[in-house]
C-alpha cells in the first residue's frame, strides 16, 4: 500500500488518522500535487477537468460535447481564484476520484468527488472564516446554445433596458426579468438547471443544513445571460439574508449531468467517507414531537437553528420528525405558513432523538376590519402572485394604487411610489374605547415602517420603531422575506365615525430613494378591533 500523505487544507487537517477513522486507508491513493490538471471520465458521458493551478473546473463534456461556456469556466467557487493548491487522491482502483481546490488565504477548500457509472459530480465546500465579499457559492456557466431552456423569467438575455443595479432588466414589452427570479425556498427546492439538445445539467442540493434564512429562504439559481447559462448553488449571500454565515463544511450537493431531465432528489451520505468534515449519520441526532395550535388551515413547520446548522420538518396530524441534525443546542421555531407562532430551545445528541411539543396559534382575525391571513407572506394581496418573477415596474403588474379597499389592497408600500394609501372601510357604530390597528409586515426597506392618520388623529412616531436593517433590496428582488414585525395602533374613539371613514398608511422613514428603491414595507396582514 502506498504512504498516506498528510496535508493541510483549509478547513481541517485530512491527516492518516482522519483517514482511517473515515475507513479509507487501504483502498485509497495518496493525495497528490496537481501541478498538471486534474481529468476524470465516469465512463458513462461525463468527463470533466480541473486546474491544476486555480482548482477552477475548466471543462465539463457530456457524451463528447463540451458544456462549459466560451470565456467562462465550467464550475468554481464564488468568480474563482488566480491559484489554489490543487490535489487528488483516488480510490478503488481507480474507479473514484476525490479533488481538493484549497485557498488558505480566505480559508475556503472546494472537493469534488467523482465514481465511475454515475453522471454526478459531487461537491462540498468547507469555510473557516468570514469571506469578503460576504457570499459563498458554487457556479457553473455553460452554454446557452445547448442548454435552452431554464426559467424564463431569469433569462435575461436580449433585454434592452437596466431597471435597477446591474441585475434586474427590461425588454421592449415592459416586461422584467432577473437572476433573481429563479429561485424556490429551501424547504421545497428539488433540483435545478437546464436542458436542451440531449443535454440537462443541474444542481441537486441535497444537504442546505449550513445555508443561512431558514426554511423559506430563497437565492439565485438559474440565469440565461445569454452568453451563459449560470447555474448556482447558494451557501451564504446578503441577499435578503436574517442569519450570519455558517462556518464549517457545506454540502455536499452535487452538479448532475442528464440527458436532459431533471434528476430525483438522492442521498449522499455515503460522501461522509470521502469529505473530511462531514459526519455520518451514526454522528448526528434528531428532534421528533408534537405540535399544536390554530392555524387557520394553514400548513405547519418546525425549523431548528443554531450555529451548527439548520434544519426543519413538516408537522402532519400534529406531529413531526427532523433527522440528520448535529449536535448542538438549537432554537427551536414553530411557523405556520411562515409566521412564527412559538420558539424555544433544545439539544440534540449524537445517536438519539430528542423530544419536543410546541403551541403556538396565529393572532386572531380582526373583528371589525381583516386584510391578508396573519401568515408570513403577503398572499391575498394584490401582486402577491407576481411578485416573485417580476419587478414592481413590470407592465403585467397591477397598478400601486394610492386608494384602496379590503378586496384591492397592494402587497406593499413604497415611499416614493403608492404612499400614503388611503384605506376606505365602514363602521356600523363607534366603538366607546375606540379601536386597535394591527398591520403585520414581512419586511422592509431603507428603513420603512407603517405610520397612520384617520379623523385628523396621526400615530405617534413610537408606534413605528426603525425596524431592523437587512442592508439589503427586497422586493424588487422577488422576495417578501426577512423579519415579521406587527406595528400596533390605539385610535381614539374621536377619530372614528359612524359609516365611512377614510384611514391613510404613510411610510415613514428617515431615508429616501427613487420609486421602487425608496423606503417601503411588505404587508403580512391589517387588522382593526375594538380597544
């Protein structure tokens, strides 16, 4: 057998003894310097290349047809590096390959791991410090000649017009599109990419437990530039983001090439033998229980989240199981919808369950005035439905009315756009201690908050504190995502009338911006009951 050599990479040390503890001493060659560049072919349509020097993937062939885009590289970690140390180590005669691309400088090492008969390869990405810029992800850019289809709303390719920053875009018709606009929230993602030609590359996403935004968070996966087709597996970015980084290995996921469908969702645990770093199943725990309390028909979850990971499940008849979690202490969250109901704090234990029952119900309606369900997103109101896959200035969005009513209320407020909004609505009498406005929001902007004025009475400013700041687009970027925040107004019976009154919703904020960048908030939910 040959020697086992030892080498640092960041993120931990892949020493004789880590190797032997992960059972592959014995079947593995040693690590070696890849001064050259590193090829594998599966056998079976996929061959690939990676640097020598940058550890970058330079070439992705399926079936003999090279995938990568002309001028890009075929898949890397952030805009890749000038040089990395590079080396591989292969198994089983020959029939697998593990590849280690290690930048000490920012303390991040990228792995690939191929095998022979599998069209997949899979990665994982350890980080042991915060990264500048403050994003971490893998991106593959191929080309848009072969794979034509992805999602058509972040193609955006042979549009003519830059709508904001230098990531959202319009074509001649008005309408808008945006890496941003392909995207599905963590709890629900399956696998994406894209096809064409007999050809289909896609990211399985497999283990997100050190993804940060919990269970519906949501970032960039597919955009036809046209000169590329990006394809990308997010770890960590500002966009939109409530959590820090997770420090530790991501993954793994893997980059799967098909004739063209999608693949089905695969374990990968098998890959704790091959990435150091990377706990078995024997190694990590689970949290199982109960959960209850009135949601409206809304649907249950459970997220767990700590600095070790991230993970959740689903509650059905009241029950829920969460596997696969490391040990640590987490706090434990219970949505329904995306609302937070109830939280507390658990530890979980390598080889066991831990028990858990939560309560939590969703604020009760308005008895004189209800807009919106209290769910954690702005469905119900007007251009909920488009707003994920386009910006606020595309043409099929309805118009941000100024005024408005119960059933043609807008999904948000926007400082330089739609505000104030004048709100009509009827009451049969004057109720004697005069009544309690709860408007529930999801998120906000610049600094943007709800204020109100009805019958010549305006909210105190401390009824709307300076929510806390993402630093980051929201809405314009398609998603309602980030801190739900319930403002809560007492209005004097003098305000009221009888019949028709008139409330107006202002923005207030101590920032200002241009149309859809100026301050704004998304609504959650509008209540009115008496005080």
């Amino acid at each position: 057998m040959a020697k086992t050599k030892t080498k640092a990479l960041a993120g931990g040390l892949f020493s004789a003894a880590v190797l032997a503890g992960a059972g592959l001493l014995g079947i593995g060659q040693p690590w070696a310097s890849a001064a050259a560049n590193v090829s594998f072919d599966t056998g079976t349509g996929l061959s690939f290349i990676v640097n020598g020097t940058n550890g970058n993937m330079t070439s992705l062939k399926h079936n003999g047809t090279e995938l990568t885009a002309s001028g890009y590289a075929a898949g890397q970690f952030e805009s890749g590096w000038s040089s990395a140390t590079v080396t591989s180590q292969t198994f089983n005669n020959g029939s697998s390959i593990l590849v280690s691309a290690a930048n000490t400088s920012i303390g991040v090492t990228q792995y690939y791991f191929a095998r022979k008969n599998d069209n997949t390869i899979y990665m994982a990405t350890s980080i042991a410090k915060a990264l500048n810029p403050g994003e971490a992800r893998f991106i593959a850019r191929l080309k848009p000649s072969l794979l034509t289809t992805s999602p058509t709303a972040a193609k955006t390719g042979g549009a003519n017009t830059t709508v904001e920053g230098s990531d959202v875009f319009a074509f001649a018709n008005g309408q808008t599109a945006s890496k941003f606009y392909s995207s599905q929230r963590l709890i629900a993602q399956q696998s994406f990419g894209a096809s064409g030609n007999g050809h289909g590359a896609y990211i399985i996403p497999a283990y997100t437990d050190m993804t940060s935004g919990g269970p519906f968070f949501r970032d960039i996966e597919v955009n036809d530039t046209g000169s590329a087709v990006n394809i990308t597996h997010y770890m960590f970015s500002g966009h939109q983001q409530t959590e820090a980084l997770r420090l530790g290995l991501h993954g793994p996921y893997a980059l799967a090439i098909t004739d063209g469908a999608a693949p089905a969702a695969r374990s990968m645990d098998f890959l704790a033998s091959f990435f150091p770093g990377m706990l078995s199943n024997a190694q990590r725990g689970g949290v199982s229980g109960t959960a209850n309390g009135t949601w409206n028909g809304l649907t249950a979850t459970v997220g767990l989240a700590g600095t070790n990971g991230q993970y959740w499940g689903r509650v059905k008849s009241g029950k829920f199981v969460i596997g696969h979690v490391k040990p640590g202490t987490y706090k434990a969250t219970l949505y329904a919808g995306e609302l937070e109901t109830a939280t507390t704090t658990i530890t979980v234990t390598a080889g066991a369950t831990t028990t858990l029952a939560m309560t939590g119900s969703v604020p009760a309606a308005g008895k004189l005035l209800q807009i919106g369900a209290f769910d954690g997103t702005p469905a119900g109101f007007v251009n909920a439905d488009k707003i994920e896959t386009m910006h606020p200035s595309d043409t099929r969005m309805a118009a941000w009315s100024r005024t408005a009513s119960a059933t043609s209320f807008p999904m948000a407020e926007f400082k330089a756009v739609n505000s104030p909004i004048a709100l009509g609505f009827t009451l049969s009498s004057v109720p004697a201690n005069g009544a309690k406005l709860r408007i529930a929001t999801t998120s906000s902007f610049a600094g943007g908050r709800p204020a109100v004025s009805i019958g010549g009475w305006t909210s105190p400013a401390s009824a709307s504190p300076a929510p806390v700041n993402l630093n980051s687009r929201n809405v314009t970027r398609g998603t309602w995502r980030g801190i739900n925040t319930t403002y809560t107004f007492t209005i004097p019976a003098s305000a009221l009338k009888t019949g028709a009154n008139t409330l107006s919703i202002s923005v207030l904020s101590g920032s200002s911006g241009d149309t859809f960048l100026s301050p704004n908030f998304i609504f959650d939910g509008l209540a009115l009951d008496p005080a």
